[in-house]
C-alpha cells in the first residue's frame, strides 16, 4: 500500500469527522491542516507565477484566495519573497 495520505483515506478521514482528519494531516506532514493547504497553495502560485503570464490577482483567486492583499502578505511569509519578486527571480516580468 502507498505510504502517501491518499484521495479514499481523505474521503473516509472526512466521513469519521474533522478532528481525525485533522489529526491524520498533522501526523502524515507535521503541520496542521492550514499550514498543509496553505503550503500547497503557495506552490500552486509559485507554478503559476513562473509558467503563466497571468496577472497576480488571477493567480491569487486561482488557489483560492479572495483578496489578492491577503494572497501577497501569506506569499511574502511562506515564500520570503512577494509574488512578482518571485517572478522577476524566476526570469519572467510581471
């Protein structure tokens, strides 16, 4: 069997309730489960930011945050960086 937190176990975490799944997240990957979606977010817009041309306010909404402000403040923490210092470093303008 994978070693990997998988699709069905998240499904049946889901189904026995929140804190087992939570629990299983911070087991699995040593964060808790808003440090885990966040850090996949992050490298989500990375992805985008140094593969698209889309602007930063597209690529916020597109891993789902609202307000773009928000986006760039979680972006700079997580990343050290903000989004369009990231781009300019990964060669692209934006």
């Amino acid at each position: 069997s994978n070693s990997e937190y998988g699709r069905d176990e998240f499904a049946n975490d889901m189904a026995m309730g929140s804190s087992t799944l939570y629990n299983k997240v911070k087991a699995t990957t040593g964060q808790t489960i808003v440090a885990f979606i966040t850090s996949i977010r992050m490298k989500e817009a990375k992805r985008l930011l140094a593969g698209t041309d889309m602007r930063i306010a597209e690529i916020s909404q597109a891993v789902g945050y609202e307000n773009e402000k928000h986006f760039m403040k979680l972006f700079k923490s997580s990343c050290g960086v903000s989004p369009s210092e990231y781009r300019r470093n990964m060669g692209l303008t934006g």
